[in-house]
C-alpha cells in the first residue's frame, strides 16, 4: 500500500445551510427551492402508489375492524433528489469542497426534505379529510398520523381488508391504492401503515441439531489465526461462556476480538469509547440477560433503551436483542449502546424506528438484524426507507443490515415466491452496509451454507426483484479509462438496467449484496447469554443477525482508534462510499497479502432447501454477492500472527480513506547527526512533520539496503533512529508511515 496522502483536505464542521448550498455549488451540485402552485392547490384527488401485491394462495376473509388503531406514516418526496447521491458521494471526496460537511437532521430538511410550504399543504390536506396528522420531524420527510381503520378508509376511499396468506398468517391490506387531495398529491411519497403484509423477520438462528464437523482449535478458527496472546487486553470470558463454546464449536467474543483482530487495538487502548451504536430492534429483551453477560465479562458497558411510539409491542424476538446487544457490547465494550424499541406492528411503525435514531443524531453507528426480502416488499415501502438511509448517509451515520439466512432465495423465510431469487431489505438499499454470512472451519472461512442440515445460507443478490436499485457508484469505483478497480463487482452475474444511465451518482448496473460479511453460521456460532425458553442461559446462537451487530462493533473501535485521532478523521466508522474507495485503492492489501480484510473465495448461496437449485451466487476472488468484500481484519498484521501498526488493518485503512490531516504525510526538514563512523550504529534525531506517535506506526526505510529498522516518535514532528552499522559511505533513507506515506530521501555519511 504506497501512495501520496492526496488533496488539501477541509476541515469537519456543521455548517449552515447557507455555507452548504455554497460549497454545493462549487462542486456542480444545484439546490432549489419548491413551492405549491396555484395549478397544485386547485388539483382534483388523485391516488398515491398501487394496491400492495398480494401473495399467492392469499384468501380472503373479511373487513378490518373499524376501530382498530392503525399508525400511519404519510412520507414526502423531498426536494433536489437527484443531487442528493452526489452530495453523499461528495461528503467522502477527498477532492471535493464537501469533504466531511455532515448534516445536521434540520439541514437535512432545509436541503432535501419537504419545504415547511410543502408540509402546510399536506397536513391541511390531511385534516380536510377527517384525519389528525402529528407534526413532521426536522428531516421533513414523514407526517405520523394515529387513527382507526374505519376512519382511514373513509379518509383514503378505499377498504382495508383481511386475508390468511398460504403459510396461515392473518393480514390486512387496502383494497385500492389510497386517494389523496390534489394539493397534497406532488408532495406525498406513500401512505404507510394500510397493509401489514410485509414482514420483518429476525435473522437470529441456533443450531438446529448436532454440530457437524470435529471441534475446532484455537489456533486455527480463523484463516489468518489472528491470535494475540490469549489473556492480553480486552474482555474475558468466564468459565461458562468458554465450557458452551468448547461444547458447540462456538466462540466467545473474546475469540472473535482475536480472530477478526479487534485485540491489537485493545492494547492501543481503544475499546470504543466515546462511541455510540444504535441497535434497532422490533421486540424486548430481558435486562437481567444483559447483566449477567456483562457480568461475565467484567464489563460496564452504559446500554440506554429508547422506546419509539410506546416501544416493542411483544418480546417474540427477544431472542434478537439479546444477541445483538451481547455481541454488540461484548466486543466494543466502553462504547454506549442505545437501544431504539419499536412495535412490529405495521411497516410505519418500523420507519418510525429508524427515522427516530436518525432524527435524534447521537449514533454515528447503527446496525438493524431485522428485514425483509425486497420481492415482497411494496416499491413504496422501500423507497420511503431510502429517503431515511440517505438521510443517514449525509448525516456520516454508517448503517449495518443483516443480508439474510436463506441465501440468494430471500423471501423463503416469508412463506411465499420461496423458490424465487431475491436480495434481502434493508441490506440491499443504497448507502446502507449489507453484512452477508460466512462459516470459520478449520481450515479457515467459507461461505455460509447449511443446505444439507436445513439450517440456512448468508443472503445475496441483485436488486430488481421489485424496486430497482441502481448501482451506487461507490460500489463501482473505476478508473477515468473505465478500468475496474475491485475484482468481481462487475462479473457475469452482473446486469444493465434501463433507467440506471446517466442516473447521477450511479452507475449502469443493478445494486449488489452483500458488502461485506462475517461468521454467521449457528455451528460455528455467538456464545451468548439469553435466559428465555426451555434451553435458556449460555447458548450458542448465529445469523446473518450476529454478523451485522460485530460489524457495528468494528466500526465503532474504528471510530475510537489512536489513527482516527491522529489524521483528524471524524466519525469514519465503515461508510460504504469509504469501503469501497478503500478495497479500490488497497486491492494488493486486501486480495494478496489479507490485510484489511479476508477474501472468501469458497462457496456460494444457493440455499437448496427453498426448491431453487439454479446455483446462484458462488464466492470468488474479490467482491462477490455471497460475502461480498469479504470479513474484516480490524489491526495490521506482519505475518499471520503478529500484530504490527506499521501495516495497516481496517480501522488505519477506513481512518486514513477519512482523515483530513495535512495533504503531505510525514516529510523531513532535518537530521542530526549526519554523519559517524562506519562500522558502528548511530542513533539519529529525525524532525519534520506528520509522523504518527502510535507505537510502532513510523519505520525508518534505508533505500541502500533496502531494509526497515524501527523509529519512535515521541511527537507528529520528532523521532529517533538507530541506523545499524555499516561500511563506509553513504546511505539514503527516508521516514514511512503505517507502510503508506513514504517521505522525502534524506543521507547520512559513514566515515571511515
């Protein structure tokens, strides 16, 4: 990993408004403003969207009670969408004026929400037909309304009606796409909340029978065996979490910090403090679970629970929350975790959830184990969830989403279309980090797919199966000859799609899933503590459910390392356009010595027991739609077992993509000595700037003979050497930070 540091980057700032539209302007982007016309006002009603899809093998039952409450959410189109990806796209700019200029929710809302006009129009809309809309959030993207069924009907004109889906599920669903006002028509996205036939779906799993394969060793669970010294730094085990994971060949978080290299920067200190994760969760959890896990590991992780339109209505998955709370805290344990609880009652109630932690702004850092297969979901649905990702993109939040556990057929799980491909939602949204699954043999990671045992498969795929997600180009970074940068993005698997050319901020190509992933495989699996059901306390347990909470965790100790203080990085965290931008520029890192992350290139995601056995994706060298990039390796390492800072892992990597430090690292202005007698070492006094105080980050690389020897910095401007003997003449050297930034040559005499 060579290279120059790049442009003269800007400094972080919440910036008004005003400054923002004028740094846009500078960088191409156009913003305007949007008013109601006379035309608008006067408009007949007109209807919103489509009647949602129903299953196949639905039958009908009866009228929804008229006086069941429903929530609903009526969403808004924003203003300047199409320069809203380019302006997400332009905040990871090294190049560009928008460098790191993070929105504030309100300047989010003054830029690409509703404007306040847009907002009056609609709720007055709202209220002539009988309803009571609550008041828009600062984003301006959603208008809450609490009424009854019978109610909505009539505000709407259409019946809300029942019907028992094949797999026996009672639901609801409009009858005919809603009506609405004319004045409120070019303003309103989708009506949420008149069907509930979507569901959102733990991607939680145990074990289904007994393990299969012999126990695995500690020193060969990962492919990299990234193991410190067992007993080193961070949290540790009790004896009964390390008695379950021998029994189930599972890991303690302890052995996942040293397999996927979170311990190094334990030792550096950084443990996530200062960090807040946003877990999003669709049911309750037993605290008592909460105290005894952190208990076990000495822990005194602050978890906060935040209950969004009265909090989860049921515990069904609390399952769910305890893994992610466990896995989230277990392995970024000085980081606060908040726990945003919502009803799983209808899909407005799950935006609300998210629209919630992204209104409130505190957690640069989300993850979500619950979803959804994009085939089922309506088209309005999910670009309502679009406009909240985007939201989060330009507000420098980094959001995780489970891809799924039952392959590249999505929707199995839904009990219907179980045969037909499809990605899974939220993970396959633009702008949001889709976490695939992977399974840690003895021999090292694999796609996870537990086809023979029944027991699930990681989700991947391309978009299209309903609402079609163009390729964000983030995730196709090429040169400006059109040459790829990241093997495997674009493969025959691939596909062009009317509609996406000349999309601003996309490419030609469908989106594609997973980004990145992680061990996901319940017999290779989480050991956690959740004291509920007949086999309640110490347990293993897997998912694509787990996989998303350790990437939080990842960015989380990213966020709170000593590299992000020190190139003035921000919340980098693992931001997709930063990912990306690094897997292109690191390709020799990743790919050939695996560092920054692990390549999987065994397997694929054809879960045979949904009826599909088309084979569909298989892993390969670099990106591919089973695990993606690939499962990180958190710290730099110079061989499979040694932890080094001079090599960058994953957070230096995300740190560096991010940080607005000087725009030339580490150059030298002098040296003393210069000169001593040959045959002998000399320790020399370096000074310049840029240098790195983390121990051992800064080595000193002698051009003559082509070797490393260590410095140690004691300031971004002074360090010292010891230059080992050699004959006489003279020697050229240089300083070189975490194996990037090479600086200027400088001589040292040996006389004889």
């Amino acid at each position: 990993m060579t290279g120059n540091k790049g442009e003269h980057r800007v400094r972080t700032s919440r910036v008004s408004f005003a400054a923002v539209a004028a740094l846009a302007a500078v960088g191409g982007l156009v913003f305007a403003t949007t008013s109601a016309s006379a035309q608008e006002v006067t408009r007949p009603p007109a209807r919103v969207g489509v009647r949602p899809a129903l299953p196949a093998g639905s039958i009908q039952i009866g009228r929804l009670a008229p006086a069941k409450t429903l929530l609903l959410d009526i969403t808004l189109k924003g203003r300047n969408q199409a320069a809203l990806q380019p302006f997400i796209d332009a905040l990871s700019n090294r190049k560009s004026s928008l460098f790191h200029h993070y929105l504030t929710p309100a300047q989010f809302g003054d830029m690409f929400g509703a404007s306040k006009a847009q907002v009056a129009t609609v709720d007055a809309a709202l209220r002539s037909v009988g309803l009571v809309p609550g008041s828009a959030g600062p984003n301006r993207l959603i208008i809450p309304v609490r009424t009854t069924a019978g109610a909505a009907e009539r505000a709407f004109g259409t019946s809300l009606v029942t019907y028992r889906l094949a797999g026996g599920r009672v639901v609801y669903a409009n009858s005919r796409a809603p009506r609405l006002p004319g004045a409120a028509v070019p303003y309103v996205r989708a009506v949420i909340g008149l069907d509930n036939i979507a569901q959102w779906h733990s991607q939680a799993l145990r074990p289904s029978g007994p393990g299969k394969r012999a126990a695995i060793s500690s020193a060969s669970r990962f492919s990299a065996a990234r193991a410190s010294s067992p007993e080193a730094t961070g949290p540790q085990a009790c004896a009964d979490a390390k008695d379950v994971a021998a029994e189930d060949d599972a890991f303690t978080a302890t052995e996942f910090a040293e397999g996927y290299g979170f311990t190094p920067l334990y030792q550096l200190g950084d443990l996530g403090q200062g960090v807040r994760i946003a877990l999003f969760e669709l049911s309750g959890n037993a605290t008592s679970n909460i105290s005894t896990y952190k208990a076990c590991y000495g822990l005194k992780t602050t978890v906060n629970y935040i209950k969004v339109d009265g909090g989860a209505s049921n515990n069904d998955g609390e399952e769910e929350a305890t893994l992610d709370i466990e896995d989230a805290l277990g392995l970024a344990p000085d980081a606060t975790i908040d726990v945003y609880q919502t009803p799983d009652v209808t899909n407005a109630d799950y935006l609300a959830g998210f629209d919630a932690i992204f209104a409130a702004d505190k957690d640069k850092v989300v993850s979500t184990s619950w979803g959804g297969c994009e085939l089922l979901d309506s088209a309005s649905l999910m670009s309502s969830e679009q406009s909240l990702f985007e939201e989060a993109a330009a507000q420098g939040q980094t959001v995780f989403a489970a891809a799924g556990d039952s392959g590249s057929t999505g929707c199995l799980r839904e009990g219907a279309d179980e045969d037909k491909l499809s990605p899974g939602d939220p993970a396959i949204q633009p702008d949001v980090v889709g976490v695939g699954g992977t399974t840690v043999t003895s021999s090292g990671q694999v796609v996870w797919n537990e086809s023979t045992l029944q027991g699930g498969a990681g989700g991947g795929g391309l978009s299209g199966a309903n609402e079609v997600w163009c390729m964000p180009s983030y995730q196709d970074p090429t040169t400006a000859k059109g040459a790829q940068e990241i093997p495997g993005v674009i493969s025959g698997y691939s596909h062009k799609q009317t509609g996406c050319e000349g999309k601003k901020g996309f490419t030609d190509y469908l989106r594609e899933e997973p980004d990145v992933s992680a061990d996901a495989d319940p017999y290779s699996g989480y050991v956690i503590y959740d004291n509920t059901g007949s086999d309640g306390g110490w347990t293993a347990i897997g998912g694509t459910s787990a996989a998303a909470p350790l990437w939080a965790a990842v960015a989380a100790v990213v966020d709170a390392s000593p590299f992000c203080a020190q190139w003035d990085s921000g919340a980098a965290g693992v931001q997709p356009a930063g990912l990306y931008a690094l897997a292109a520029d690191a390709g020799d890192y990743i790919w050939t010595d695996g560092e920054i992350l692990t390549d999987i290139t065994k397997g694929n995601d054809d879960y045979t027991p949904s009826g599909y056995t088309g084979g569909l994706y298989v892993a390969t060298s670099g990106y591919d739609m089973t695990t993606g990039l690939g499962t990180p390796v958190v710290s730099g390492y110079l061989n499979s077992t040694t932890a080094s800072t001079f090599y960058p892992g994953l957070a230096a990597g995300m740190c560096l993509v991010y940080g607005k430090a000087s725009k030339e690292a580490d150059s030298i202005t002098s040296v003393s000595p210069t000169s001593g007698a040959a045959g002998k070492s000399h320790k020399i006094t370096i000074t310049g700037k840029d240098f790195l105080t983390i121990a051992g980050s800064d080595m000193v690389y002698i051009e003559t003979t082509k070797k490393l020897i260590a410095a140690t910095c004691t300031s971004s401007t002074k360090c010292t050497a010891t230059l080992p003997a050699h004959a006489a003449g003279t020697i050229k050297f240089q300083i070189v930070v975490e194996d990037v930034f090479g600086s200027n040559t400088k001589t040292f005499k040996y006389t004889s």
